[in-house]
C-alpha cells in the first residue's frame, strides 16, 4: 500500500508538478499516493500545514522562511527539499498609466519602465494620492521583486508608493476599482485583468531577477524527518511531472487537467497560454512569447539552492524593518535543503548540482557547471540593475541595498 | 464582547450569528461585503472575528493586523497552542479565528464552541440540501428515460421502469445511472429531447 500525502495549493499555474505527478500517474509508480487540497489563501495553506492537515505545500517562498522565524506567529521550523518553480509572475499596471510608462506592444525594458514609472509616482505622490500596488502576500516573491525592481529605480517602497494584499482571483476588480494601480501576481490572474481590459502587462518578474525563486514544496520539519522516504518518492515523482510539463507536446493535455474544478478550475487557454510562455499583453494586441516566463524544470530548477533562500532573507530584512541577525540568517538559509533533494535524486539522472550555494545573478551568459555526474549548463541568472549577491557576505548585501 | 463574523455566505453568516446570540454579553456584526472589509473591520473594533478558512481575504486581513496600528490587535486563534483538540476542530469546521490578545480564554471558548456547531450545521444543512437537489435531478432523468423507451418502443410506464431496473440490477449499477446514459445515448442518435415537460 502506498503511503498518502496530502498536499496542500492554491489553484495557480506553479502548482502543476504535485498536480500533474498525481495526473499522470508519476507519484502512483513511485510509490506515493498524493491528495491535494485546494485552499484560496496563503493563510489557510500555512494553518492545514502547522496543524497537521496537510503533510506539504504549495507556499510561496518567502513564508516558508518567515514561518521559520516566527514572523507574525511562533516559530515553527519548515523545511524545503524541492522548489516547484522559478518565476512566472508579472507587473500589470491600469492601462492610463501602462500608457504613461511606454508601454507598447512587448514587454518593457525594467530600467526604462521603472524611470517613466517613477515620475508617476512622484506626481502621485505630490497629488497625495500615492501609487499603490497590489501583492499577494507580504511574504511572498512577488513582493520582494516588485520592491527590488521599484527601490532600484528611485522608487522608495512604503514612501513614494503603498502596497496593499490583494489575493489573486480579485486582482482584477482591485484594478477595476481603482482601488490599486499596479498588482504583482501569477497567471494567470494578469491575463484575466487584460482580458477585462483593466489592466495592461508591461513587465515579467523573470526580467527582474531571471531564475529567481518563487513557489517552493514545504514541510514541517519533523515531517520530513518522519515521512522521509515518502517524500523523497514525490520529489521523484515531481521531477518525473517536470519533464512532462515543459514538454510542449503536452502542453494542451497539462492545461486541461490544470483547468479541472478541482484543481484551478480556470479558463484552459490563459492556463494553455501560460505555461506556455506566451501574454497578451493588452486586450486587442498581440500574444506575446517570453521564453522562460515560467521554469519549471531545465537547468535543475527545482534545486533548493541554499543561496536563493538567503537572498530571501536579505528581502525581509530589507522590507520588514528588522535587524540583521546572524542566526535568523542561518536558520533562514537552511531551510533550503538541498542534501534531501539529492538524496531523492541520485542515480536517476537528473543533475545534481556539486554545490549548495551559487552567487546570484553572477552569471551574464550561459555557464557550465559542476554537477555529481558532470556538467551542467546554467544560463543567465542576472538581476536587472545588474548587482550579485554573494551568499558569504549577507551582511555587506544589506548594507549596500540601503 | 464585540464579535465581527466575515463570511461572504450571508446565509451561513446569520445562522452563526444565530447560535452566537444566546451568548450573554455579546455584541454581533456580520461582515458580508468584500469590498472595504479592512475599513469596516478598524471601525467595529471586534474583540474577536470568526472567519471561515475558504475566504480568500483572510490574507488580506492578516496583513492588516500585521500592520495595525491598534493597540488591541488581533492574533489568529491558532497561535494558541494550548488547545490542540479546539484547533483541530475550528480547522475541520472551516472556521478561524482571530482574538484580542489577553482576551481570557475562558470566555474565548464557549464562543468558539458554538462557531465551530454552527459552521457544521450549516455545512450538513448544505450537504442534505445537494443530496435532495441530486435526488431530485435523478427523477427527472429517469422521467426522461422511460419517456424515450414509452416513445421508441410502445412501452407502458411500469414497463419502461421494469427495463431500467432490469438493467441497473444486470450491470450492478444505480438506475438513475442507466437513465442518464439511455438520455445521452437518445441525444446522440438524434433523437428529439425528452421530458420538457
């Protein structure tokens, strides 16, 4: 008899590899049965998961980290032994002020947006009706890279600009409303706003930080120490569903099955369209294809890499106020656990990457390296304004973000 | 005690409010608006807020509290480790909770007792009411069914239903199961809808 996890998600894009490992019958062969519980917010997700109604989830990366710190309720220690993507979010503004900032017929260029934005915001601001961009969580990637690209371009988070929470299926209301000017969400809740033409997409999170982490697989600590083997079967089983899911081949079949009621129960072409990289940017214009929009597999994507959960952490420092501390930024960075996903992985032949840590957006062209059975190569991983960030100097990182 | 309910269900909303207000000293709002749930939240000042955990705002609420400025800010219930039972119970209920900080505990409790029996109630009273309409939508399938096989083939309506039983019994399946599929089959050969009546 199979062991069962239950995993919890919410109905987004970036939860297809448990949604697909349990589809097309990945997790069965390997030995797991997988039940999925939809919730429609974060808060719910993190509550089956501390209380013991779900065994994993879908969480956004950052609340993985901040859990484990006690931000906002006692600590308890989670653990990430898989990452279910990189990217895959973009910036969608109200079409007046798309328009204000070039917006044209393909995606902007993040340094030019964010200046013609910037005026914008001090005209609002001066107005004193401020900008306000509307996130997912507090907590979450979409946070931390709107407020890297807008800090970066002069535009002072919580000073030029304000932020509210806004869950995704009312994104497009919020921009309707008028109630935000700008979101930072997942497909594929921008193209529900186009499609409603309230809103227009001018940038993609990959062009902020390309590769950056976003939606990761978290546990309790204690139980992946207890359901250990299990889970190293689902992260088989997942890496199985990856392969699968970047495969354009099957790219209709994977979307009608994340379209079902029970899993996002959405629109199968925008689903179609997403996870095939292709936006409509603006309701009327042309389909747009940005390759890598989404990653959820080449290049050893899901590899928890220790660096990408301390590069999180220099984020929460910067947004949450707090002090850097040595020991958060330890426990902050192993909760990335790279030696389980290894572990689960050896001898099938995936690559294993010979180091845990990497120094973040170093890489500016494609780049062989070390994995256990060889090389690999990793292509560009580079933030925008250009900066890396070196997981050995944490502090200096902070210091120079300002 | 103020109590502020956020649940979009406006139904399921006064059936909790219902069971809250033989509770002595408690002061009852049901929130049902989405749109400026933050603002009439600040102006309520709850003590407690019960939520149900398939409201996508609770994210929205807990950034608010996250950030208030109140002095009485609202933690989640759950954060109290104290009582697992209870928190296993709200979490299979569908309901969560937010509470004052310091509020006592025993007279958090009976209150989350009742949250907790009302969200069942409510939940079995949604469940008998999908199984009736089921039922009721099985009737008229099966209405339908013996309709064609009275038309297509000069049966009596005793005899028609013989068929369908007959059927279901052969192949160990339920007849309102073989009434749907002889409807499918009907649409399919071109038939003329049945049973609009």
């Amino acid at each position: 008899m199979a062991e069962e996890l239950t995993i919890g998600f919410l109905p987004l894009v970036d939860a297809c590899l448990p949604i697909l490992a349990r589809e097309h019958g990945f997790a069965e062969e390997e030995g797991v049965s997988l039940r999925l519980v939809r919730d429609v917010s974060w808060a719910t997700v993190l509550d089956r998961l501390l209380y013991g109604q779900s065994d994993a989830a879908h969480l956004v990366a950052p609340l993985a980290i901040a859990t484990t710190l006690g931000r906002g309720r006692p600590a308890q220690p989670l653990s990430v032994p898989f990452v279910l993507g990189l990217n895959g979010n973009a910036i969608t503004l109200r079409p007046d002020i798309a328009r204000r900032v070039g917006a044209g017929s393909g995606l902007g260029e993040p340094a030019a947006v964010g200046a013609a934005l910037a005026e914008v915001a001090r005209e609002r601001r001066a107005a004193g009706r401020p900008l306000r961009f509307g996130v997912v969580h507090r907590y979450s990637s979409h946070n931390y890279m709107l407020r890297y690209w807008l800090a970066a371009c002069g535009i002072q988070p919580d000073r030029d600009v304000e932020f509210a929470t806004v869950p995704p299926p009312f994104c497009a209301d919020a921009l309707e409303t008028g109630e935000v000017d700008g979101i930072c969400v997942g497909e594929p809740w921008n193209s529900v706003a186009v499609g409603r033409g309230v809103g227009q997409i001018v940038l993609a999170t990959a062009q902020v930080w390309r590769r950056g982490v976003e939606k990761v697989l978290a546990l309790r600590e204690p139980v992946l120490d207890e359901k250990r083997d299990a889970v190293e079967r689902l992260i088989r089983a997942m890496c199985r569903a990856g392969r699968h899911f970047v495969d354009p081949a099957n790219c209709e079949a994977n979307a009608a099955i994340l379209a079902r009621a029970d899993y996002l129960d959405g629109d199968p072409v925008l689903i179609r369209r997403a996870i095939s990289d292709r936006l409509l940017l603006s309701r009327g214009g042309e389909i747009v294809h940005y390759p890598d929009f989404m990653f959820q597999y080449r290049e050893a994507a899901n590899f928890p890499w220790v660096s990408q959960a301390a590069w999180l952490y220099t984020q929460m420092v910067r947004w949450d106020g707090m002090a850097f501390d040595l020991v958060d930024a330890e426990k902050a960075a192993r909760v990335f656990r790279p030696d389980v996903y290894r572990s689960a992985l050896i001898g099938t032949g995936e690559p294993l990457p010979g180091a845990s840590s990497k120094v973040e957006g170093s890489l500016r062209q494609k780049t062989a390296v070390g994995t256990q059975q060889g090389t690999m190569i990793l292509e560009s991983n580079r933030f925008f304004d250009g900066k890396v960030f070196d997981p050995a100097d944490i502090a200096g990182y902070i210091a120079a973000c300002g | 005690m103020r109590i502020a309910i956020v649940d979009e269900s406006t139904a399921r909303a006064s059936v909790i409010r219902e069971g809250l207000a033989s509770l002595d000293d408690c002061e009852i709002f049901a929130v049902t608006e989405r749109r400026g749930l933050v603002a009439r939240i600040e102006e309520i000042a709850p003590d407690i807020i019960l939520m149900d955990l398939g409201n996508p705002s609770r994210d929205v609420l807990e950034e608010y509290f996250a950030v208030s400025r109140a002095l009485a800010r609202p933690i989640a219930m759950f954060v109290d480790e104290s009582d697992d039972e209870a928190i296993a119970a709200s979490i299979d209920a569908g309901v969560s909770a937010y509470v004052v900080d310091g509020l006592a505990a025993h007279r958090i409790r009976p209150l989350i007792d009742v949250a907790v029996r009302r969200f069942n109630a409510f939940a079995r009273l949604q469940s008998d009411l999908a199984e009736a309409r089921g039922r009721l939508a099985g009737r008229e399938t099966i209405d339908r069914a013996k309709r064609i096989l009275m038309d297509g083939r000069g049966l009596t309506e005793p005899q028609a239903y013989t068929e369908i039983r007959k059927a279901a019994m052969d192949q160990g399946r339920r007849i309102a199961e073989i009434a749907e599929a002889i409807v499918t089959a009907h649409k399919l050969m071109g038939g003329k809808p049945v049973g609009e009546t």
